[in-house]
C-alpha cells in the first residue's frame, strides 16, 4: 500500500503534511507533540473508537491498556531510559530491533493456510507446501551465496501429519555446509494452531543448491561457520549426506542385481490387480513468469508442485479414493526450464503394496517446436496411502504391470520399499531408537556406514563434556628411527617435539547414556595416526583387552567389517567377542577430523558362539585433528553399555588407571610405527 489517504508511514520518512525530518515516534516515548504529526492522529482516534466500543459492549479493558492510553499517546515525561554499556542508540525510524540470528543464512517463513491452499478435505496440499518450503530453502542459499541459486536436489522427505485451513505453516531454513559451488540447505517445517497454540512437526528435509554466477558459470562458495551446537553437528554430517547422496543410484542398481528375479509379481494371484495402464497420466503445463525467477529459471518448487498433483491423480485411479502423500524419495534436477518452456508431466503406479503405493512421475521439457526432442528435466518417486475414518492405512489393490518397462518398474518400486525402510529405520530416526546389532546387508550398508559415522560426529560435537581426570603424561623413550651412534642408545628419546602434559578425560552423561572421551596430542602427522588407528588388526598391539581381530568382510575402501575376540570379563568365565563395522573417513574439507568409527552389526555367518559372550557396541571410535605437520590431537570415544559402566566409572572417579594406562600405549604404538614403510602402506 503506498503512502497515500489512510496509510501511515513509520520507517525513517518525513511527514508529508509538516515536512518535519523526524519519524513520528511519540509511542515510544518522545516528546514530539502529537498534534504536529497528523498519522500520530488517526492512530490515537482509530484506538480511541476502539475502547469505546469495548466499553459499549460491556467489555473490562484492564487497567495497564488503559494506562497506557491515557499516557503513552500523549507523550512520556519520564527521563529517558540510560543505555548499558555498548548498547548502540535507536536509530531513527527503527520501532523495534530483532534479535541477532546465530545463522546469517537463517531464513524463517510462516504462511496462513487459506482455502486456496487446501484440497478438497481442507488439507493443504502438498505441492504448495513444497513451493514454500523450495522458496524458503532457495533464500537461505541465496543469502550464503550472494548470487542466484537453482534447487539441484532434494532429500527424501517424510510427511508425519497434515495441515489445515485456518493453521500457520512455519519453515526454518539455512545452509548447513557449503562445499565447492553447492551447499546443503536444512529445511524444517512445522504448524501452529492460532487458537489452541499447538505446535507440532510436519517433516524435515536437505536440499541441495547450486550457486549461479554469470552466464551460468560456477561460483566457488565461502565456508559456512557454525557456531551453535546443533549448527556443528548439522554441519559436520553434512559430508556424511553428501556422500549418501552420491552413491544412492549406485545402492538401487547392487540391489536390482542381487535381489532374485522371481517377485512377487510371479509368486501371487493377481487375478483382482488393476492393471497399471489404467493409473497412467499425462499432463502439459506452460511456463510463465510468475512461475520463474528473475532470471527466468523455473523454481523447483513449482516443478515439484506440478509433478505433485499428476501423481495424486495416478494414485486415486487406482485405489478410486483421495490419496494422502507420506514420503518423497529422494531426486535430482536434471537440467534447467525457463518461462516458455512447456512441461509436459508424466505419472503411472508403479507398484502396490499391502498399505501404500509408489508412483512414478517424470518431467520433460520443450519449447515452441516439437520436432526438437524434449529434455528430461526431473524424475521423482513418491508414496502414497489411502486413510479410513480413524486415520489408519486402508488396504490396496493389486497392480498388474506392463509387459517389459512396466514389469522392469514394478520389480525397482519394489527395491525401492526396501530401501526407504532401510533408511527410515537406520538413517531418519534417533540414535537411541536403532538397535545395537543391525542387520547386516548390502541393500542397507549405506545408511548403516552413514549412521556409524554420524553418531560418533554428533558424540563429538556435543557441547556437555565435563573434565573429569587429567594425569601427567610419562614420555618413555622409543627407539630411533636411525641408527644409534657411539655413546648413544638405542631407546634414545624422539627429538623434543611440543606436546600437551596431559592425558584428558571427559564423561557426558545424556540419556540412558555414559559416555566417556579421553585425548592428547601425540607427535605425529594425523594421517599416519589415521592409518593405524583404523586398522583394528594392530589393536592388540597397544590394547590389552583385545585378543584378535579378523577382517571377515571388505565392503569398500572406507568400510570393513571385523570379528573381535576380547579378554573376560571379571565376572564372566568366558571370553567376549563382537561383530564390528568399522568406518573410516578422510576429511571432506580444511578443519574437519579423520574419523574412525565403530558400531555392532548381525552377520549371518557369524552368530553367537557359545564360547563367547556376545557383546556389542553402539557408538565409539577415534577422531583425529591435525594440529600441525608432525602434530595431532588424538581422541577416543565411548558410550558405553550397561556392562562396561562399572568399569568406566572406577576409572572416572580415579580407582583406577586402566583407560588412561591403555591410552598412553596406544601413544607408544603410534610413534613406535609412525616410520614403518609397511604400515604406511597397508591402510588396512
């Protein structure tokens, strides 16, 4: 609304009746009369109107509003307010100042839901909700970037409840890490209920951006800083995302070609399944400006909304009934659309199961000509169910696929199920939630080794370590690297490198958990150390709890899967012994760790033993700072289980030594071998 009749300006302007340079500030408290500033006027008599309509009504207006008509709107006699130290004066025109964002790539959206927004139930549909969250995302990255940025990928996506008209939807975003020219954008959505104050979460989601400079070439981004904890660890297993997402394709084709060709689609009766054809849909949309960015781009979001309602359609065709949309597996923009283009969006149900359906729905891409071949621009694969009364998943039909690509479809939705349940149970939900010992397999190694390696960086990122112990560390000799001259030892001592005094040692108390980190700095370059340490074979040579350690699986260059054997426990009169997956991770950029992280897995081929006590492990490993060329900080990481509390805590409370004793050998080990040309070459 401009400044014209019945709009009041407030923001640093002059009063187009006085000409007066000052803003008209009399509501917060300065002198300036309110006679001579006409919009201080018709606010005065427009709250005037007001109270006495609330009088009229019958209505008690408490006392510190009626205190404060009467006196704040005619001006404030009291001296001013004396600032605190270092607090800057209002500026002029400034009615209030927000607070300060941790984040300066934070961006918070909240939009009422209107009818226009809602389906035919008066839920808001998910295709606006999409849009929303995409514009909020692509904001916070424009923010970090400074340039325009174009939506390059999205995260699965897990609805947990729906939104209805009259609620505030409201959506945080902001960049969790940028790395070369793209950067992951978190995403978390909830609603608000204006008249009960309800607050409640509606999904969380990553998307990947890409920067833009000039006639589309790259642009190389700054770092992001975290400072507050959730940021650190948002930042830190961002890496871990980023590789997940790289290998995804990958993870689906080792599935399709390890999973047995006769399905389900051979062994039922399908003589009740509706045939797929019958769900197909096509439909074309031309791109307009309000559609674009500025720069003529089509926003993703409006993509995403687009392929959204077509693939609703296909699902009604089948179950002939309103579909709700619980999940989005995750997708990757192919190439760009700008205003012209026609979209012409494709949709078909892929597969049905007992409770939910999956359906396939493509974008491509053309302009005026149709003889030029169209450009696929997206494709997506999202999950949908059909609620009863009570809100529980009805029970659906059958599909019968299509002869060839169709039944090719049907058998990838059904790898697809597996790996959404895969990844919702290891990778979405809480720590706390995932069983120590989980299957072992090669559809889930992916989320089990991204799971491995987040819980031990979100363990590492946590700002409520308290100091429990330090102990003087004992630099013993080890023998020289050279050979000794006359006069000289063998076991003559490493040349004097600084080093940290102490041995350290932390406890975390959280949950139903202790967990305990002890470190030093130990001369040695971090990716020496790194090699040893995640080479659980050696581990016996500076740790006496353990016997052995068979490789018994190589997954890949950064995971391995380990058989150990350790020493009895005092209580028990037979040895302990663990299955373990053991990943390691270089660093993804200047500042972060080596990680090697360790968690338990179920290995058909290696159950319990009765010679053994099974044990298990849900989070521990090593993380390795370098702090100079021949300097290192090294820690170690435990959250230790029920059995092992005892020991933990003997040693916290300083009745024993046993933790740190076992820590300084592994000092020994490192710079007794830090020179061993066969150690360096054998990673594992």
């Amino acid at each position: 609304m401009g400044a014209g009749e019945g709009s009041v300006v407030w923001e640093g302007c002059q009063d187009v009746g006085t000409g007066c340079d000052n803003p008209p500030h009399t509501l917060l408290g300065h002198s300036h009369p309110v006679s001579a500033h006409p919009a201080v006027t018709r606010a005065t008599l427009l709250l005037s109107r007001c109270l006495l309509k609330m009088v009229k009504g019958n209505i008690i207006v408490p006392e510190d509003i009626l205190s404060f008509c009467c006196n704040g709107l005619q001006g404030s006699t009291s001296a001013p307010r004396a600032r605190e130290p270092g607090e800057q004066e209002e500026a002029p025109g400034a009615m209030a100042s927000a607070p300060a964002a941790h984040n300066p790539t934070e961006v918070q959206m909240s939009q009422l839901v209107q009818p226009c927004h809602t389906n035919h139930r008066g839920e808001l549909s998910t295709g606006q909700l999409l849009k929303w969250i995409d514009t909020a995302a692509c904001l916070s990255a424009e923010r970090h970037a400074g340039c325009p940025c174009v939506t390059a990928s999205m995260d699965d996506i897990y609805f947990e409840h729906t939104i209805s008209v009259g609620q505030v939807v409201n959506i945080k975003a902001k960049v969790n890490r940028a790395f070369n020219s793209s950067m992951e954008v978190g995403i978390q959505v909830s609603y608000e209920d204006l008249c009960s104050g309800k607050h409640c979460s509606i999904c969380k989601a990553y998307a990947t951006f890409v920067a833009q400079g000039p006639m589309g070439s790259k642009v190389r981004l700054e770092p992001v800083i975290p400072q507050t904890e959730e940021e650190k660890i948002e930042y830190s297993i961002a890496a871990e995302r980023r590789r997940m997402r790289l290998v995804h394709k990958d993870t689906l084709k080792d599935l399709l070609t390890s999973s047995p060709q006769e399905t389900e689609l051979e062994t039922r009766d399908g003589s009740g399944a509706v045939p797929a054809e019958r769900t197909r849909v096509e439909s074309v949309e031309l791109v307009l400006p309000p559609h674009a960015n500025h720069l003529g781009n089509t926003f993703g979001g409006q993509i995403m909304a687009w392929m959204e309602n077509v693939a609703t359609i296909a699902a009604s065709r089948l179950c002939h009934a309103y579909p709700t949309l619980r999940a989005i597996e995750m997708f990757h923009f192919r190439g760009p659309s700008q205003v012209g283009d026609r979209l012409v969006l494709k949709a078909i149900v892929n597969n049905a199961f007992k409770n939910s359906m999956e359906v396939g729905v493509s974008a491509e891409a053309y302009g005026q000509e149709m003889s030029v071949s169209r450009r696929h621009i997206n494709s997506a694969f999202m999950t949908f169910v059909v609620l009863d009364q009570q809100g529980q998943p009805r029970t659906l039909p059958m599909v019968a696929p299509e002869p060839g690509d169709g039944e090719r479809r049907y058998r990838e939705a059904s790898a697809r199920n597996k790996i959404r349940l895969d990844r919702k149970y290891v990778v979405s939900c809480k720590q706390t939630e995932v069983p120590l010992s989980v299957p072992w397999d090669h559809s889930n190694k992916v989320y089990l080794s991204y799971n491995n390696v987040s819980a031990l960086k979100m363990l590492v990122a946590n700002a409520n370590w308290a100091l429990a112990r330090e102990k003087e560390k004992v630099l013993n000799p080890v023998p020289a690297p050279w050979a000794p001259k006359h006069g000289q030892s063998q076991w003559e001592q490493v040349p004097a490198v600084p080093c940290a005094p102490q041995v350290r040692m932390y406890t975390l108390e959280e949950d139903k958990f202790l967990s305990f980190r002890i470190e030093m700095s130990v001369c040695i370059p971090a990716s020496r150390a790194f090699s040893l340490l995640s080479n659980l074979r050696r581990r016996h040579e500076w740790d006496s709890h353990y016997v052995s350690a068979e490789l018994v699986q190589k997954v890949d260059d950064d995971d391995m899967i380990y058989h150990v054997v350790s020493q009895k426990l005092r209580n028990e009169n037979k040895p302990q012994d663990f299955v373990i997956l053991a990943s390691r991770r270089k660093p993804c950029s200047k500042g972060d760790p080596y990680v090697v992280a360790f968690r338990s897995v179920t290995l058909p081929t290696h159950p319990a033993r009765p010679e053994f006590t099974r044990g298990e492990t849900l989070c521990s490993g090593f993380c390795i700072w370098p702090e100079s060329q021949e300097m290192s900080k090294v820690a170690y990481y435990n959250q230790a289980m029920p059995g092992y509390l005892t020991y933990v805590t003997t040693n916290v409370a300083g009745l024993s030594s046993d933790i740190c004793s076992t820590f300084e050998a592994c000092e020994k080990f490192l710079l007794k071998n830090k020179e061993d040309l066969i150690s360096r070459l054998q990673d594992f």
